[in-house]
C-alpha cells in the first residue's frame, strides 16, 4: 500500500508540478503533518501525518516514529484506518493511540516498533479523548452519553418521525444540532494495557460537556501525579445563559472522595486547559477576564494549593498567550504567543512573572505545538509552518533559539513547486499607525508588467495574518494564478498589543476599515500593481468586510468574493447561536435603547444601494456560526440590482471547507470568477 503510494507520489510529482506552479489538486496531494510527541528519553518522536485521496473523496492518518539523531523515520500504526492521538508511556516502552474503524474510536497500545497492537477500550459508540495519569495507573476517555430524553423517547410510536423539538437556545451549534447527548469524562484503573474496572462518569446526570463544544481536546483534561484527581474544563450552563456566556470554569473531581470542586469560581470569562505541575503542588491554565469576550488577551494563571491562591504569571504582559505546559522539572512554562504576525515558542519562570519572560523562537513562521522530552527536558520539538511552507516537525535549541527541520514529509513535492516571494511592507493607516501587511507576489514576478491585485481580508473578526499555510486560502496558490496578494493585519487583529486587538469590538466599519483602503491604496501606487484590476475576497468576517466594501469602496475595485460573510448584523444577531459574541463585538441586541451603532452605521446591507460590483457569495448549509440566509441575502440583492453575481452553497459543509472534492471545486470557482470578472 505505502510503495503504490510512493509511486503514484511520484507521478504526481511528474505531472501535475510540471509546470512548476501550485494548484488546487496538489494542495490535497500534501501529507498534514501535526501532534508532535517526544519520548521520555528525547530521543524519538511520534507524529501524525493526514493523507488524502481525491479521487476516493477520503482521508487518512497514520502514526509515525522519527529517531531525532538520523532522521530515520518508520510507520509504526499505518492501517487502512484512522490512527491518531499517540502517545508514550512515562517509561518510554509502549505506545497509546486511538484507532477509528467503521465509524468509532477505541484506545489501542503497541510496542515502539509497531508492534503487538492490543485494543484497550471496548466501549459502545466509541470514545472521544482519552489520557493517562503520569504514573499510568489510571486512564480517563470522554464519551458522548444521552442524558435528556429522545424524540423516540417520548413519542414511541412515531420511530419515524424526523422532527425536532426545542424548549431554549444553543439547539445548534456550528454544524450540529442538540440531540440530548453530552460529552462526559470516565476514568478506570490501568494496567499493562488493561482497563481493570468499569470506567465511572464523574458527571453523572449532567447536561454539560468536557471537552467543551466544539473544539475543545485532550488538553482540557489532566491527572494529578498520583492519579487521584481529575482536573477539566467545564461550563456549567445550559439553554440561554450557555449561548450568552463564555464562563468555562477549571474543576477539580477528586476519585477518593467522589467530590468535585470549582477552581475559577468569580471569573465569568473562559478558563481552560488546566495542568498539573510534576510535583502536584500547583495547576496551571488559560484564562480570559472579560466575559463574554472570546478574543480577550488568553493569560497564564497559576493556583498553589499551599497558599490557595490564583496569581496571573503573565500579568503585565501585553500579549494573547496558547498551549502552556509545565516544564518536565516544573520550575518553567513554555507557551505560545503572537508577535507581529508569527506564532513563537516563548518560556516564563511563574516565581518571577513578567520579567522572566522570554521568546524562544524568531522564524519568518508559525509555530503550531510542542512537545519536551529528555531526562532534564532538554529536548523540544514543534510543529511550524509558513506561507510558502506547509506544517513540518522541527527540533528548537532553547539556548539558541534556533530550528532545525526535522521532517520532510512533503519535501519531494514542495522542490517541484516555484513559490511566490513573500515581503513583510509596513504601511501608514490613516492615523499614522503602521499595519503589518504581507505581499505575496506571483512566481516569475516582474516589475516591468502589471498585475491584477487582490486584497484578502482576514476573518475572527480577531485572528492573525500570520504565517499559516491554508489549504484553502492559501496565498500561493492564489498567485500561482498570476495575482498579487495584499494581506494586511488591520484593526482587530492580535500579535500587536491588546488596544490594537480591541480597537474593531463595536466599530467594525470604522478603523479597520480605514485600514483595509489604506493598504490596497498605498500598493496601488506601484507601477506593477493595474489599479483597473482590484479585487477583494474574504472569509467570515473577512466576507463581511467584502460586503462592507462592495456598497464603500468609491470604484476601487472590480470584483467581490466572500464566504461565509455577514450581510446583515440585525438578522445575524437572532440566527447565530453563540450569541455571547454579538453581545460583546456589536454592542448586544439591536432592540437595546439606544440601539448600538453597529446595527445603524456598519451593517452592510445600509449600503446596498451603493452596490454595482460581481460578486461572488459563498455560503453553507451547515454553518450555523454565520447562517446560510446571510449569503442568500447578500446573493439576491446583487442580482435584484442586476449586477452579475454566482452563489455556490455546500449542503454538507459548516463554516469551513473540508471535503477533498468540495475544496477542490470551491477553488475551481474561486478562481474562474476572478478569471472573468478581474483578469
């Protein structure tokens, strides 16, 4: 299987690179490598690499080894089913990962060979997540349990009928709707491979979930060194205090006394990802102060249970912090951060605070995760990937901090491929500030010709312009079609300060706005930008700055894409269902008195009189963040105006595009459009 693989790699390599330019059918030839795991004697690593087959419409991820010293590297669980979420054990001699067949995931173990796989879990309707206390003596899985009644339950004699029936809110969320089910948290005794009991439900009854909904993982879930207490992410609410909420608190289960304890009580902001330190005397987690602010700065919190008391370590610091983890000796916490744009591994000493903090990293890139192994925890390893660059595991010297490319996953098929020079350009906004913007430009670039221009607006609303390679918004790829790409980091965007970061909350179409202008405007002074070829394409809140621009734009431009965009913040505040984000970023409801200015200034349907621009509108039809009924509002009034405009609609996507053939063909129309409607 893996040398056919090899071989039609190959051809591929052959044919489809020929022509030295990246395309939609090679963005899903791309092994996505992700989950690096260092092994306790630092000197292997276990990764995951997802493939993807076109043609069969299918994905599939394995689990590989990579010995750190040669390079060398093996499959140790490569099945025609999904094997992911590997893990070592404390002593290095056995590996944990799930395997998903027919459907359901169940916990599997194996030698550091591969070999003598065993199933651990048997559990009915698989499980979700699953982790080891440290001395792997116990094993906690999460699992969906049904908790309220069914429709089946309550009309017995209608096991046909499809309807649904809803008494509150949160009765769907992004692309999911409530069916009385919950995410809940078991633990067992471990042995040798063996679960020795039944596992027990520490949240018997309740209609909450751990992880939470719908991203949350494994980090949200940890041991206590000795194995006698579970610490989680909860929130603890249902109906409609759950969907105008973000208060998550940290809980404590304790397994001797069956007891459970509220760690963050008194902070209405999210708080998750708890972790034990190695001695146990201390928990470390994510917190965010602001209710109802899920963009708010991310901080490092820090409870000691000598003195019982919460301290911030990262108070004074002005950045939005991610993924912290204890050090193997306890005395550090590396995390990751935000700095102009790139995502870097930092380090800080809790004892000490903000003036022991230190960014480890400095790559053109982003750094994803990490992992640290060793005897003194010397080793560490991340994920990182950039623009031109998809996702590879490399080794970090925390002396130096310099990185090391450690895989090559796709290594045979990025040399085939000529990419575009990516510039770092500092432009003025109109308050003198600088903006951060990216210019990529086509492979081949010459100054003496002119280009078409796109400007991409990034959605969140707050969510860095950074170095990511997206296999769908993929800069390369767009000018590998002959555009030059201006991706500014406007208002609203973090990795530049926390006011940078809150200045777009309540005044989406102001400054940033501006910002959007300033930057297309100033590229459109160069000679090799065609200031009569601009268009403008974005995602989410990025498409509602596409219809923001479509009825503001004075002729700028001369084409429109947006996907999954806002059109009308009125009917959006009633039809998304996390209504704790148009509470804080529009200024609550829009039958509030006086009526927040978000609805009367900045939605963008007040300007569709001004629209005389194609455009073309991407929605779908699982997408409860963002509704279907916003694109086909948007998709109307343009032809209503007679202005040439496409709607494409996925019935079976949510807010991304995730699906091999549906990706495809979304870039297939992404770029025909702008083919006829800009070049």
């Amino acid at each position: 299987m893996k040398k056919i693989f090899t071989f039609v790699s190959i051809l591929f390599t052959l044919n489809t690179f020929s022509q030295n330019l990246l395309s939609p059918e090679a963005l899903w030839r791309l092994g996505r490598v992700s989950d690096p795991q260092v092994s306790p004697d630092g000197k292997s690593v276990l990764y995951s690499v997802r493939n993807y087959n076109l043609t069969a419409n299918t994905g599939n991820t394995d689990i590989y080894k990579i010995d750190i010293a040669s390079g060398a590297f093996v499959p140790v669980a490569d099945s025609p089913d999904d094997e992911s979420s590997a893990k070592w054990s404390p002593d290095g001699r056995r590996i944990t990962f799930t395997l998903t067949k027919d459907g359901t995931t169940q916990v599997w173990v194996m030698d550091t060979d591969g070999k003598n796989k065993k199933q651990v879990t048997n559990v009915t309707g698989g499980i979700n997540g699953y982790g080891f206390s440290p001395g792997a003596n116990r094993i906690w899985i999460t699992q969906d349990v049904q908790v309220d009644k069914t429709l089946k339950d309550v009309y017995p004699d209608l096991p046909k009928a499809t309807g649904k029936i809803y008494d509150d809110l949160m009765f769907r969320h992004w692309t999911s709707w409530a069916d009385g089910s919950y995410c809940h948290i078991f633990y067992a005794d471990y042995k040798e491979g063996v679960m020795m009991n039944e596992p027990k439900d520490i949240m018997k009854g309740e209609r909450y979930d751990s992880p939470l909904k719908p991203n949350g993982g494994d980090e949200q879930i940890n041991f206590s060194p000795d194995g006698n207490r579970i610490v989680y992410t909860c929130k603890k609410l249902v109906g409609k205090e759950y969907a105008v909420s973000t208060n998550s608190d940290i809980y404590i289960y304790n397994t001797e006394k069956g007891t459970t304890e509220n760690l963050t009580k008194g902070n209405e902001g999210y708080d998750v990802d708890p972790q034990y330190s190695p001695d146990g005397k201390k928990i470390l987690w994510m917190s965010m102060a602001t209710p109802k602010y899920e963009a708010d700065r991310n901080r490092i919190m820090v409870h000691d249970f000598a003195s019982g008391t919460n301290v911030e370590a990262t108070a004074g610091f002005d950045y939005s912090v991610e993924g912290a983890k204890w050090s193997k000796d306890g005395k550090l916490i590396y995390f990751l951060c935000g700095i102009n744009a790139t995502d870097q591994l930092w380090s800080l000493d809790p004892s000490v605070g903000k003036a022991s903090i230190k960014q480890i990293t400095g790559d053109i890139a982003d750094h994803t995760a990490f992992s640290q192994g060793g005897v003194k925890g010397e080793v560490m390893v991340t994920s990182m990937m950039s623009i031109s660059m998809p996702t590879e595991l490399y080794t970090i010297d925390l002396k130096s901090g310099n990185s090391k490319q450690l895989t090559f996953t796709n290594q045979h098929l990025i040399d085939g491929i000529t990419m575009g020079k990516v510039v770092k350009r500092m432009i003025k906004a109109t308050d003198n500030k600088d903006i951060l913007t990216w210019i990529i430009y086509p492979p081949g670039f010459d100054s003496t010709k002119k280009y078409p221009t796109l400007l991409y607006c990034q959605g969140g609303p707050q969510s860095t312009v950074s170095q990511f390679f997206s296999y769908r918004w993929n800069f390369q790829l767009m000018a590998a079609n002959g555009y030059i790409i201006v991706a500014p980091n406007r208002r609203g965007l973090p990795s530049f300060g926390e006011a940078w970061n809150r200045e777009i909350s309540g005044d989406w179409g102001g400054q940033c706005m501006k910002d959007y202008l300033s930057a297309i405007d100033e590229m459109s002074k160069e000679s090799y930008v065609n200031k009569d070829k601009l268009g403008a394409v974005g995602a989410s809140f990025g498409g509602y700055s596409v219809y923001w621009l479509a009825g503001n734009h004075n002729h700028r431009f001369k084409t429109f894409i947006a996907h999954c965009g806002v059109y009308d913040l009125t009917s959006m505040y009633t039809s998304t269902e996390e209504i704790w984000f148009p509470d804080f970023d529009l200024g609550g409801p829009y039958w509030n008195t006086p009526t927040p200015e978000s609805y009367t200034k900045f939605s963008p349907h007040l300007f569709a009189k001004n629209w005389d621009t194609p455009i073309l509108v991407i929605n779908n039809e699982k997408d409860f963040r963002v509704p279907v009924g916003q694109g086909m509002e948007a998709f109307t009034t343009a032809r209503l105006k007679d202005i040439p405009a496409r709607f494409l609609c996925f019935p079976d996507e949510g807010h991304w595009v995730t699906k091999p053939q549906n990706s495809v063909l979304w870039q297939r129309v992404f770029f025909d459009w702008l083919a006829r409607t800009l070049k």
